[in-house]
C-alpha cells in the first residue's frame, strides 16, 4: 500500500530541457538543478485577482515567472524563506513567507509574502521543505490553519482568513 496514490514530480512542466528555461537560468546565475516547477495562480493582497505564473523552486533559489514570456519576475534565495502558511481546506491555497525579498531590480521594494493556488500544494511544501533543509541545514516551519498573518508591501501586516463559500468555493479575505 502506498502513502501517496500519486507519485510526486519535480520537474512538472518539463523546463529542465526547455530554451527558454535555459535563458532563466544563465539570467539567474547558472543551471541550478531544478527541485520542482509547476503552473500557478498568485493571488494579488491588494484586490484577490489571480495572476498565472510558473513557479520553480531550485536548490538555490524560489523563481516566478510570466509563462506567457518566460519573463524572470521575482527571484529569491532559500535562505529568505521563513515558513511555509497552508490552509486547511482542499482548495490549494499555500503562503510563502519571506524575511526580505530581494527582487530582479534593485530599486524595487519589498514586495511583502506570496500567497498562491496550486493543485499539487502538499508536492510544492513537501519539495520546498526538503530543498531548504538541505541548503540552510534548518527545518522550516509549516503553518496549517484558516487565519495567518501575511506580509504586505512594504512590511505592512495583512490579516488573511481562509474561508468555506458557498457552493464549495473556497476563498481567502483580509481582515
């Protein structure tokens, strides 16, 4: 009998022989090999819209990515991950939280945590967790529950509350 009925995937969208992919990584410091990848929604804190991005985790580095350009958004280091935030609903929903977050331009300011959707959310956290062990020699924290406090722009702090809906939607409000 099997703990997982599906077995997890790292490389999920296949990037590791992609050129495009191989732009990424000369842009950010080299191949990197890749821990996990996959299509995600990032939820904006300011009005709850969802943005496609990809999202790659590597052995150094946590990438976002516009899949429609494979334009580098957002690259951070392993070591700025402080936890990880899931709720306790099957709706996917995970947060990661940083302790700064350095961004592709320099002049860019904190951008505050990332709050996401994802249909593989145990694969993403279970992945992560392993990768940052490995680099940092830490155990990262995971948070399972409804209401956590999330990072906004500028470190502004953002109460977010996992909510039922109706009809078996799931959403996530600030307070």
């Amino acid at each position: 009998q099997k703990s997982v009925p599906v077995p997890f995937q790292g490389d999920r969208l296949g990037l590791s022989t992609n050129t495009k992919w191989k732009r990424v990584a000369l842009q950010t410091g080299g191949f990197t090999p890749i821990v996990w990848d996959s299509n995600v929604l990032k939820v904006n804190r300011t009005n709850g819209k969802f943005q496609e991005r990809i999202l790659v985790v590597t052995r150094q580095d946590i990438l976002l990515i516009d899949p429609t350009n494979f334009k580098l958004l957002q690259q951070f280091t392993l070591h700025t991950l402080k936890q990880i935030s899931v709720s306790t609903y099957s709706d996917g929903c995970f947060i990661l939280h940083l302790s700064s977050v350095p961004t592709v331009s320099k002049s860019t300011p904190m951008k505050g945590d990332l709050i996401f959707m994802c249909p593989h959310v145990i694969e993403v956290v279970v992945k992560t967790f392993l990768a940052v062990r490995e680099v940092t020699n830490r155990s990262l924290p995971i948070f399972v529950g409804n209401e956590v406090e999330v990072l906004g722009k500028d470190g502004e702090k953002i109460c977010v509350e996992f909510v039922y809906a109706k009809g078996g939607q799931f959403v996530a409000q600030s307070k």
